[in-house]
C-alpha cells in the first residue's frame, strides 16, 4: 500500500503479518502533525492490509508527539476552520473506528494534538519519560481535533479543563494514575511493551475485537435500559461466530489455558 508522505511509515511483523507498526517519523520537528501526516495517517487505516489484526502507534526519536506543527498554522475565517477541523475528525475516526484496536506506544511529549490522536487509541503505554499537555489555551486556539470529545472520557472535563485553563503538565506517573495511560513502563520500553500488548489482541477473535472498538463505546453512552439491549445482541452475535464455537468447545475440552493470577 503506497503511503503518500515520508513523514510516516508503516512495517508489518509476526508470523503472519498480523502486527502493523505505524511510525510517526518527524523527529527533527518532535513529530508534530501537519496536514499531509493527517491525512497519510488516516490512508493508512482506510488501507490497512487483510491481515493485520492490530496496530501500534509510535513515534521516532525523543517524543511520541508535540502537537500541532505551529510553523504551518495558516488563517482560516470561521468557515475554513470548522472544515478543517472536520478532516482531522475524519481522520482520527479512521483509528479509533477503524478496522484494527489500535495501541499508543507513548515516550516523551504527548502534548496538544498529540494527545487527541494517543486518546484516538484504544490502549495507551507510556514510558517514564511521557509527559501530557494541552497548551492551546496559552497559544489562543482551541482543541480541534476530537480532543473535546475523547480526552475528558479518559480523564474528566474539571481535569481536561485545568490543563487548558493553567498550561498543568502531567508526569508520566500522573499522567497514568488519572487515565491518560493505562500501562506505565520504564524508558525505552513502551514500543515493546506495545508490540506484547497488540500480539496478544491479534490473538483474539476478530469479531470480539469489533465488540470491543465500535459496541463497547457506545453502549457505555446510551441508557442503561439501551445499554442491555445492545449488549445483548452483540453477545448474540459474536457467540455466534465459527472461531466463537471454536474457543469455548477448547475451554471445555481442556484444551484453553485457564485465566490465572501469573
């Protein structure tokens, strides 16, 4: 699949393939996104080969991502502005509703954009040099790219609030206590870290992965009585898949591991 722009890449691993490794590869401008990186971003994912059953997300050199590319920041009357941020909406949608769960191997600065596109993802793995930050509120913007949306899910509007109101930056260590990570790893390690995570997904049931990206958020919206109603057809669903039949037959037949405290 041909990726129209060198600001990123994409590398398939494991056995089959089933492992893509898309790499954020601006190093020299701590990977900040411009409107071309968007835009391959969401190519990829709209592109995504047959075989991949994750992803992992990550960036080269010192940080994951700084945020917006300011230095391409153009004037925009309201109208353009509301489009604009529409692509990047489009854009990100194609990662959090897209074909694959998606893991964010987070080091460095996770800041503004940056953010809105490591809460796009579905898990989050910051090394302990991560730090998180929404400086739109100094520099006289706002979040445009979903982040209204997405971060206070993770973490509360009071939370996201303050960090726009007062400049606040989250170490990695309370970066991850208040959901902005899930998993908090030593230096260097969150990309390995996230590569283990994303073989174990791709080792699930596809249609339980489908579950979990597209049902699971919405049920958690909706009404309790619209939440179980949902639910239950999804279960129905998915149980009803071949490979589904498969897994419990092996459960029951001692041929599954058992869940266990190790």
């Amino acid at each position: 699949m041909p990726i129209h722009s060198t600001d990123i890449s994409l590398s398939l691993q494991g056995a089959s393939s089933e492992i893509a490794v898309i790499t954020l590869n601006r190093p020299a401008k701590r990977n900040a996104l411009n409107d071309g990186l968007i835009l391959a971003l969401r190519d990829i994912f709209q592109g995504m080969p047959q075989s991949v059953r994750a992803a992992v997300i990550h960036g080269s050199g010192d940080h994951f991502c700084a945020g917006l590319d300011l230095s391409e920041l153009q004037e925009r009357d309201a109208g353009q502005g509301v489009h604009h941020s529409r692509m990047w909406h489009s854009a990100l949608e194609c990662v959090q509703h897209g074909p694959v769960p998606v893991v964010a191997a987070l080091h460095g600065a996770v800041v503004g954009g940056g953010l809105e596109l490591a809460s796009a993802c579905h898990i989050r793995v910051a090394d302990s040099t991560s730090f998180f930050a929404l400086p739109e509120g100094s520099r006289g913007i706002f979040v445009g790219g979903g982040g209204s949306v997405r971060i206070p899910r993770l973490i509360g509007a009071a939370r996201m609030a303050d960090m726009m109101f007062t400049g606040r930056v989250y170490k990695a260590e309370d970066g991850e206590r208040i959901g902005l990570a899930q998993y908090l790893v030593p230096e260097g390690t969150a990309l390995d870290k996230a590569l283990e995570l994303a073989t174990r997904i791709a080792g699930n049931a596809p249609l339980t992965n489908y579950a979990l990206m597209h049902a699971l958020p919405r049920i958690a919206e909706q009404p309790a009585d619209q939440g179980f109603f949902t639910e239950a057809l999804m279960a129905a669903i998915v149980q009803n898949a071949p490979e589904a039949k498969e897994r419990v037959r092996a459960f029951l037949e001692g041929r599954a591991n058992k869940v266990s405290k190790d």
